[in-house]
C-alpha cells in the first residue's frame, strides 16, 4: 500500500530544514536503511534548496512524499519560468543519491519527481 504525506510553504530558506526532517521522517518509517535515509534527507535538501531559488522568495512551493514496498518518491512543484539546469552540480548530486529524477514544467509550474528504490540485501 502506497502512503502520502503532504508538506507547502512559502519559498524561504528556512523551510528546507522543515522539508529535509520530514523527509528523514518518511524514510525512517518505510523502514530504510540509515545511509538511505540520509541520501533521501540530503537530495530533499537539494531539490528544495533549488525550488526555493528558482521560484523567488514567498512563492509557493508544495513537496509530495510517499512511501511503499520498493522504497520512497518526492515530487516537488512551484512555479517558475523553466525547469531547472539539469548539468549543475546539485542536479548531479541529486541523480546520484535518487533514481528516476525527472523535471518538467507546464502552463508555469515547475515538477520535480524523484524515488529513492530500496536497495535489496545482498544474499551469500
């Protein structure tokens, strides 16, 4: 069963410890291994951190979580003229630590949709 919690608030920069510990919260309860857990918290940082700076101070920025059997998601959306430079270093961090990062944008809304998959035990 898939899980959703829903976080917004207006583009400033100390909303990002707000979004990065509910992102830590979200991984911590779908049950992730600690060095998951702070991959998804960091690359939150990140995909906030660049929302903020893109969509300009008070816009509003609205961050989707949620959680299942295969591991967590994110979609990030505020409104912003373009997506986001995708060959700059934190778009680099962020493919590294998530997979599937995709970013698009329609009539002036920008999303960002992500997954941290759960990485399987290895097995002897």
């Amino acid at each position: 069963m898939t899980e959703h919690v829903h976080l917004s608030f207006p583009a400033q920069t100390e909303n990002v410890a707000l979004a990065r510990t509910l992102a830590a919260a979200i991984a911590a309860r779908a049950d992730l291994p600690v060095d998951q857990l702070e991959d998804f918290r960091l690359a939150v940082s990140e995909v906030v951190t660049g929302a903020i700076v893109d969509a300009g101070s008070g816009a509003p920025i609205a961050c989707a979580f949620s959680e299942d059997d295969d591991g967590v998601g994110l979609v990030v959306t505020y409104p912003a003229p373009a997506v986001p430079d995708a060959e700059g270093f934190g778009w680099a961090m962020i493919r590294a630590l998530l997979s599937n990062v995709e970013a698009g944008q329609d009539d002036g809304i920008v999303s960002i949709r992500a997954r941290l998959e759960r990485r399987q035990p290895v097995r002897a």
